[in-house]
C-alpha cells in the first residue's frame, strides 16, 4: 500500500510526504510559487516514470546510450477540473543508439510499462517525439522544437 499526506503551512503550501520517507513542499497558489504545484507534479512524475522505463529498455537492449532526458508540454482544460487534455513529450537520447531501439522503448513505456502515462491518456491526448542526434543506424535522428 503506498501512503502519502499533506500538511497545511500557509496560504496554499503543504508539507507533502509519502510512505518512501520523502517529503518536500507544494505550493498551489501559482501567482506566489514558492514550489512546484500539484499539477506539475503530475507531469514530473510522467517524466520520470517514462525515462526510468526508456533507460531501463535500453540497458536490456545493450544499447550505449550516454543521455536521456524527457521534456514535456501540457494544456489543461479552461473549465474545472482543469485536467491535463494534451501532452506532449519529447525524448532526446545520445551516444552509440539505433533510432529503432529507442523508438522501440519509448512505445514499450507508452503501451506497456508507464503506471503515469497510463493514467494520463485517460483525460489526454499524447504525443510524442523522438531526438537521437548521433543514430548508429541509417536512419537520420529526428528534431523537434520543444525545448526545456
């Protein structure tokens, strides 16, 4: 059973914990931001999730990747609950890696592994795109412009 709790300091900010032992500060009033909200969050946690897959895919494929990194864009409904009704992800991956495996990963994550993405693609459409610079296949790596 995984546990977490929230803990009132002022205005909008919690104290949140959870059952690892961890705990760090959430701040919903997004005019003060004083710490991350609870939404972007939820994108953090996306990211994480699915790069901890595409890394793990990678090292079973014995792929020599030296960088994953995974960014995200979301748009959230205008009307409450104002969930996440599109994403975004992109995907850049370097060192000695085909195009395929990390295509490959990154919809094994999507159809497969990813606990967040899963529940995401419930009230979002998600796209995804792919940056591997320096491919070792034929195939030239892709570009996108969606940047940190």
């Amino acid at each position: 059973m995984v546990k977490a709790n929230a803990q009132w300091i002022d205005g909008e900010r919690f104290v949140v914990g959870a059952s690892s032992g961890h705990a760090f500060v959430v701040d919903s009033d997004r005019e003060r931001n004083t710490a991350p909200g609870p939404m972007e969050l939820v994108l953090v946690g996306l990211c994480t999730c699915t790069a901890t897959d595409v890394v793990s895919i990678l090292r079973k494929k014995r792929e020599r990747f030296t960088r994953v990194e995974v960014y995200a864009e979301a748009e959230r409904a205008k009307q409450p609950p104002t969930v996440y009704e599109s994403i975004r992800l992109l995907y850049r991956v370097d060192g000695e890696v085909s195009r395929k495996a990390v295509e490959d990963a990154v919809r094994l994550s999507k159809e497969k592994y990813c606990s967040v993405s899963a529940m995401l693609q419930k009230t979002a459409k998600m796209s995804f795109e792919i940056e591997v610079p320096k491919v070792t296949s034929a195939a030239p790596g892709g570009s996108a412009n969606l940047k940190p």
